[in-house]
C-alpha cells in the first residue's frame, strides 16, 4: 500500500497499518511533501518505510533529490547497495545498482535545512492559521483542517471552491493571478485522464467521482515562510473580494 500525505496533510496511518497487517501487505509512506507531519504524535514515516523530496519547491530542500527512512535493517542494507552501483564495498558488486546518492553539496544543505525544520513548520502553521481565520465563512470555499490527532506539515494551503461559491475554481485562479498571487492547482487532472496512462494495461481507471471532483475544484493558495502579515492581508482580500455575494 502506497498512502500519499498529500499536501502535508498525513493520511490515516492507523486504519492503513491495520488494513495491511490484516491482509499482509507492505506500507511505505510516500510522504514527498509531509517533512515534519505527526499522526498521534508520531513524525510520518517513523513506524516503517517512507520517502520524502528535497525538491526546490518543498518545505525543505537541497535543491534536488530525497531520502528513504526505514526501521527495517534488510530494506535500509539493499537501498544502501542500490543507491551507490550495487556496491558493498569499492569494486564488491553484490547487484546491479544504480547512482542515487545525494552529492556532499546537497547533502550538507539538507543537513542544515533539517535543523530549521521546526521553525518552517511553524512559520508554515501560523501562515495557515491566519488565513484559515480571514477566510472563514466564505460560501462555496472549503478550508482545509487537520483532523483530532494528525498535524499538518501546510506543504500547501489547499482550499475548494464548490458549486456554492459565487465563481468557480479557475475564475478565481484568474482574479489571484491578476493580482500577482501566486494559487496553483495542484492537480488538476486524474492520473488516468492523461494520454499515457489512459488505456494502459498496469492501470484500473475506476469511477472516482470524488476524486474527479477534487481536481476541478481544489485550489493552493502561498503559504509559504516568506509571506508577511501584508501578504497574507492581501491573499484574504483578494478571494473575499472574488466569493462575497
């Protein structure tokens, strides 16, 4: 099983594990955009076998690249084997590999990117907060919210726009944009809907109405460090101005 903790948000580990463990399954966390999400306290990927970005656009980076986290000794020996040529040691090839590793650059940002970890995390928190509370009571716009005992990592602040509201997703895209506010609709088609996978043979293209519903409506607005009390003032004008009846 494959949880994604998309936008931050962890996934709901307690019923997957126990699903896998009924049914024997293996469960590695692909939590690319969840560096620091907890669920009942616990930090993403801590009970077996996750992976994460360092991608330029993610919470924290070193500009390329990612890390495995694993409790399990064999995974952690054969990931160690495959990300550098299959080698155990120089010239001892125990299988054919590949060259994943970070460089020592990229490596020694990471490092020091993970140490200021806790202070994005709540730059990130506060940023969601506030505009939690200047949005709030808006028709037609769902907010996003962490359910009892999951902490958000705010990757994205991802909002949706529904029938209700006054203009749909992409007008208001259109008026943020006109106003140099940089919302991005993180997706916004279903995997099956593009032409590579569409009819793929590996792919179940099942109905998921709510999925496909989703991407039609769902919005990020910035939510990120840098923004300052000005900017978040202005992101809430500005969709207020775009949903008030």
């Amino acid at each position: 099983m494959l949880p994604v903790h998309l936008y931050g948000l962890p996934a709901a580990m307690g019923e997957i594990s126990a699903f896998a463990r009924e049914h024997g399954l293996a469960v590695i966390e692909d939590a690319a955009q969840a560096h620091g999400a907890r669920v009942n306290g616990n930090p993403v990927g801590s009970g077996g076998t996750a992976t994460f970005s360092l991608y330029a656009t993610k919470n924290i980076t070193c500009g390329e690249g990612g890390l495995i986290t694993t409790g399990d000794d064999e995974i952690a020996a054969r990931l160690r084997l495959l990300r550098n040529h299959g080698m155990r040691a120089r010239y001892d090839y125990a299988m054919a590999g590949s060259n994943y590793r970070l460089t020592d650059l990229q490596a020694a940002i990471a490092c020091v990117q993970l140490d200021r970890l806790p202070a994005i995390q709540a730059d990130r928190a506060r940023n969601a907060t506030l505009l939690s509370a200047g949005l709030a009571g808006l028709p037609g716009l769902t907010l996003p919210a962490a359910p009892a005992g999951r902490l958000h990592a705010w990757h994205h602040y991802t909002v949706q726009v529904t029938h209700q509201a006054r203009v749909d997703r992409d007008q208001l895209a259109k008026c943020l944009d006109a106003a140099g506010i940089d919302a991005v609709a993180y997706y916004p088609k279903l995997v099956h809907d593009y032409p590579c996978y569409r009819g793929h043979p590996q792919v179940a293209a099942d109905e998921t109405p709510r999925a496909a519903l989703a991407a039609q409506q769902v919005l990020s607005l910035p939510v990120h460090p840098a923004l300052t009390g000005a900017d978040l003032s202005r992101i809430v004008s500005c969709v207020r101005e775009s949903l008030e009846p």
